[in-house]
C-alpha cells in the first residue's frame, strides 16, 4: 500500500515504571494470598490482617491511585482513613489497648491538616469539599460511639475530635454557604 | 504597562509609536477586567495574547487589525466568573467512568486538515475564545456519592502539538483537568474527546465552532447561517440535556446482549491503536457507485467491510458483526451537544460474505429493521431503565460491577464499526481555508479495526484505527475500492510500538 504518512513519529514509552508498578502488583498479590495461608499454618496472632491491609493501602495509594479525583485532599483523607484502619488492626490482632486513645488524636490531628488543605485553595478545592465532609462524618459517628462506649481517660481526645469536626462542619458551611449546598446536591445526586 | 519576559513581545512593545502602546496597554487593561483565574492562570492567558500580538506583528498585520480580532470581549464572562454550573452525565455517558481503566477510555479525534500549517498561537486563541459557548465541554469528572458527574472547570483550556499516539486515554483525574484535547500537527487541528463529554455530532459542532474562530483570527469574515453555532451567542439549556430523558419509553426494551461473533485473526498489538489509516475517496464518485449499487453509501461501505473482514480472519464459520451507531436525533430532534446516539448490529455468516451485490439486499434489510426509530427508541427505554434501576446504589458497588460486566461481554458481540458522520456543512469562506476532515474511533478491546467515514467538501474520508499488524483488511478494502472505481488516496500513520 502506498501510505502517506501523516502523524509524528511516537517515541518509543517509558515502560519501565509501568514495569516496576505491575512486577509491585504482583508481589502485593501474591503477598495477599501467601500471607493468610502462612498465617493459617504457623498459628499465632492474626498478623496477615495487618499485611493485607498494609498492602491495600500501598495499592490504592501508590499501586492504582484514583483514575477520577485525585487531588490532595483526597489522597490525604484517603491515607489517614487506610492509617486509622491499619492501627485499628494492630490494636485488634498484635497489640491491644492504645487504639482508643491513639486513634482520635490521628484522625482530629487529620482534620485540622485537611481543613488547612481545603480554606489555604479555597477558591479550588471547594470542588473537593466532599472527601473532608467524609473524614467529618467518621468524626462523628467515633465521637459518638466512643464518648457511649469508653469510659476510660482518653475521653478528652474524643470530644475534641468531635469539635474540632463540628468547628470545620461549622467553618465550611458559613464561608461556602450556598455553594455548601450545591455541592452536596451534585455529590449526592441521582440523575 | 510591563515588559514581559517574553523577548519577542518585548521586541514587539518597542516597535510600537507611543498611540499603538497606549492601545496595546488598553487591551491588557481589558483583559484584566474578563479574567479573575487563579494567577497561573491568568498569566498564561496574557502569554497567549502576547504571543497572538507578535504573530500578527510578524506576519505583518496592523497593530490595529490585531487588536481588533484579539478583542478580550470576545472572552465573554467565562474567566471572570467562578465555576458554578455541574451537569449530570448523559445515560448513555454513565458506563464510560464507570468501566474505563489506566489504559482504556472511550476517546475519539474529530480533524480537520488546513491549506496551510496552524498557527499555533492563533489556535490558541481561538481555543480561548470558543470554550465560553460550551459549558459542558469545559468540565472535569467528578466523582458522586451515586453517579460521576462533569463539574466547570474555570480554566486556561491548553492547545498542544502532537507528540503522541492518537485517542490516547486523558488524565482526567487532577482537579479542573481537562475532558478534552486539542491537538495540532503541520496543517491539521484535532480535537480528541473523552465520550462523557459528548458524541461524534457534539464534538465535531465543537471543532467547527474552534475553526471558525481560528480563521476569523486570520482574518476571515462570515455569517453561521445555521451551519455552525454562533460563538457570540450563550449556550441554551437544550444544549447541555439529556436527550434520552425527552424520549417516550417504549413498552418493551431491547437487549445489549448478543452472540459472540467472529473477529479478524491478526495478533493482537501491545499499542493501541497500532496503526490509523485515511481512505480519502472522491465523494461524488463514491455516492455514484454506491447508487449504482442501490445502496446508500453506509450501505456499500458495509459490504465493502464485510468483504475486507472475511480477508481478514482464518475462520470459515460463524457470524461477523459490523456496529453501527444511529444519531438519535434523526428521530428525535434535538440541539443537545451532549451524547445522543445509540448503535446497531448488522450481522452476516461468513458463508453469506461473498458479493457486494448479494450482501446488500441482507445489509438494506437489517438497517431499515434495526436502526430504525422502534428498535433505537426500545434500546433508549433499556438503557433508561438499567440507569433508573441502579441510581440508588452507591457508585463504589456499581463501579466494580460494571467494570467486571464490561469486562465479560467486551466488545465480542461486534466484528468491527462503521461510524458515519455524515457531510459536515460549513459556510462558504470555509472551503478557503480546510481541505478535508476526519474522524477517528479509539480502539476496542478485541476489534482489530475501528472505521469511521466523514464528508467534507469533495473528500470522503474512511479512517481505520487498526489493533493488529496484520494488513489483508486495508488491503482487500484497497482492491475493492479499485475495482469500483473510486478514485482514493491513503494516508495516516506508521506501525506504533516497533
């Protein structure tokens, strides 16, 4: 065929770090599936819980990010929720008993940087609004559960978890008013 | 006013008399007042008026006549307010977000081929000028609690060159990223676009609107006429519908289920696609032959694939599949940019590819059975149904299901495509300035050849985006067209990936 050729030439791809992330991805898989079964055999502690997540949280970070919203608040919220999971499971299956106090301080510590995120772009992220609202939400199903549940000394901790959420929740709504609303009618819309 | 880094417009600043740099400084000044973006923004912004400015200088236009085409009120509002508009996508849009993957996204490039190379600031500017009348364009996709949604990106929308391999997948995922490319390379403009932005009759209203704008830059004078839409006038509701909600629903629906059919043999690339090529046939003698098939040109093409595919493949047994998408606004008409537009299969056993002039009859009788207003409208009450069925579950269960169902069923029910936009009418001053246009469909899965035909002016232009080396498709297609008598010359890329 006689062809006249009228596209550029296309530099050969840098497939290498597409290697490095797929040999990764096997290795995490791998590790997936290995890890319960030694688990199982030698007995013990439950630890493969803690891997399994650890490399969930590798995958969805590092390994797979988001096609769709993959901004800073996002990935931060993202990053703390995977942190806050993998130090529930270590509490649950290798060493009990800091969690409850530990795990309010992590996520009102998160808040506080995920409002800095969010009010230092303003004008950008309030398009992002919805991964904070996320992360205030589990704020206060904690506060809640924690506060009715725990009677011990890390109480403090809790409640001003559940402050600090409300001062955001607060903070948020009085500066983005309208656009508050819009946006939970866009994220939650069925149309 | 400030002289800017930039050496060239410095240059240009200082071979001005002390009026042209007064009018030069109002026009900034004008600028400033259209554009509230963030700085990095609005600093390329100012770049790309300083770089239209010394175009124009150097080509030899008066500093006046430039500022007169490079008026910021033809900016409109669109950078001086803030995003606030999202749109809900389309029913046939939903499944894009939903199944696509790193390396796999509906994209599509509408081109058009100019007499002379592109001027690359002028496209620029002309980009600037023409995102304001598409609001649903300007976009990016968002996720929802439910469904993914577009939501306005206020933005400097980027003209690039082309470096890369055509309807490549786009990054979509950074806050206010675009949904859509604009590409050039020597004399052509492309305009690639994610699918939940729009279909091919969206798009290609898109890319003749950015023309448009470009050859005013250059000078050109023209009236719509209805033939495009006015850049100067505000998007209409209708624009940004969805469609599918206008239509009636059918009693009963139709499947999107089919039999596996037969696929050409070639291996599979590693690069999609691996190859483009541009069938550009004289349209008149095109038609004539098709007439005097007694086909329409769909038609013919379809025999002529259906032939080029039976080449293509070792099978003797079997169905081959050819999908045809119908532009729903033929029954239904509507102004809406967005995607409206359903397909159809037309299927022959290999043992029954043999003529042209033996296929048609089959060929005839399944478009005017399949792709008509029942069956297309029934296809809109499935797909409208599937949407309303599934809309209260969360987007984190759908999306995994859907990607797995997408996965499974593939795009294995269909052969190959034949996408037909039609003949693109333009006004007059047009056929100055473009030569030709095309149409590329990214590639399937497993479909070695996506085609797609498009008509502008005398040129008929049959693309095929091809996921295997192996050339007996393009090459039967070749003889055939050379047996008919159509007068075509071929033209696209090299073999990508080697």
């Amino acid at each position: 065929m006689d062809i006249k050729i009228t596209y550029p030439a296309v530099k050969k791809r840098q497939n290498f770090l597409d290697w490095v992330r797929f040999i990764l991805k096997c290795l995490a898989a791998a590790a997936v599936i290995a890890c319960p079964i030694v688990n199982l055999f030698t007995g013990g502690k439950p630890w493969s819980l803690v891997v399994i997540m650890g490399v969930y949280t590798a995958w969805t970070l590092v390994l797979d990010p988001d096609l769709v919203e993959y901004n800073r608040i996002s990935q931060f919220v993202k990053a703390v929720l995977c942190a806050v999971a993998l130090l529930g499971l270590i509490d649950y299956a290798l060493a009990p008993g800091f969690a409850i106090k530990v795990l309010p301080i992590v996520i009102f510590s998160a808040l506080l940087v995920a409002g800095g995120l969010f009010f230092s772009d303003l004008q950008r992220q309030k398009q992002n609004m919805m991964p904070m609202l996320t992360l205030i939400l589990i704020s206060f199903i904690g506060t809640a559960l924690g506060l009715s549940l725990y009677h011990g000394t890390g109480r403090w901790a809790m409640i001003v978890m559940g402050c600090v959420a409300f001062g955001l929740l607060v903070g948020c709504i009085a500066i983005l008013r309208k656009d508050f609303i819009r946006e939970l009618k866009k994220r939650f819309h069925t149309k | 006013m400030k002289i800017t880094k930039n050496n060239a417009f410095g240059k240009y600043l200082e071979s001005l008399s002390e009026d042209q740099l007064a009018k030069t400084d109002a026009l900034f000044q004008d600028l400033q007042e259209h554009c509230t973006l963030p700085k990095h923004w609005a600093k390329k912004l100012v770049k790309d008026f300083e770089n239209a400015l010394v175009y124009y200088h150097q080509s030899g236009v008066a500093p006046d006549e430039a500022h007169r085409r490079l008026q910021p009120r033809k900016l409109g509002g669109f950078y001086a307010r803030g995003a606030a508009a999202w749109f809900a996508l389309d029913d046939a849009a939903k499944v894009y977000p939903l199944s696509m993957g790193r390396s796999s996204m509906a994209v599509f490039r509408l081109s058009a081929y100019l007499k002379e190379d592109v001027v690359p600031a002028l496209l620029q500017m002309a980009l600037n000028f023409t995102i304001k009348r598409f609001p649903g364009f300007a976009t990016t996709l968002k996720k929802g609690f439910f469904w993914h949604y577009l939501d306005t990106a206020k933005r400097r929308f980027r003209v690039d060159e082309e470096h890369d391999l055509p309807c490549q997948p786009l990054k979509v995922s950074a806050s206010g990223s675009q949904s859509f490319r604009v590409l050039y390379w020597k004399n052509r403009v492309s305009v690639e676009f994610f699918h939940v932005l729009t279909d091919g009759t969206g798009g290609m209203e898109f890319l003749k609107v950015l023309l448009g704008e470009y050859i005013r830059l250059l000078g050109a004078e023209f009236v719509p006429e209805d033939m495009l839409l006015d850049v100067y006038d505000s998007a209409a509701p209708q624009e940004t519908e969805n469609a599918f909600r206008n239509v009636a629903s059918e009693k009963h629906g139709a499947g999107f289920v089919d039999k596996t059919v037969v696929q050409m043999t070639g291996p599979l690339a590693k690069t999609h696609p691996c190859r483009i090529l541009h069938i550009k046939m004289d349209a008149k003698k095109l038609s004539q032959v098709a007439k005097s098939y007694g086909a329409t040109v769909t038609e013919y093409l379809l025999a002529l694939m259906f032939l080029a595919g039976k080449a293509a493949t070792d099978e003797l047994e079997g169905q081959c599949s050819i999908q045809v998408p119908v532009n729903m606004r033929k029954f239904y008409p509507s102004e809406t940019l967005r995607n409206f537009s359903m397909y159809c299969g037309v299927r022959l056993d290999i043992g029954d590819i043999t003529t042209v002039e033996k296929m048609l009859p089959s060929i005839h009788a399944q478009l005017t059975e399949k792709a008509g207003k029942q069956p297309m409208t029934q296809m809109i009450t499935s797909t409208k149904k599937l949407v309303s069925s599934v809309r209260y579950v969360p987007l984190m269960v759908k999306q995994p299901v859907a990607k797995a169902v997408y996965g499974f069923l593939g795009d294995k029910i269909f052969s190959n495509t034949l996408s037909n936009l039609g003949i693109v009418r333009l006004p007059e001053v047009f056929y100055e300035y473009v030569q030709s246009m095309d149409f590329v469909l990214g590639t399937a899965m497993t479909n070695r050849a996506e085609c797609t035909l498009v008509t502008f002016g005398d040129c008929a232009t049959f693309s095929i985006s091809k996921l295997t080396r192996d050339p007996s498709f393009e090459e039967k297609l070749e003889s055939l067209l050379q047996l008919d008598g159509i007068p075509f010359t071929i033209e696209g890329s090299g073999y990508y990936g080697h």
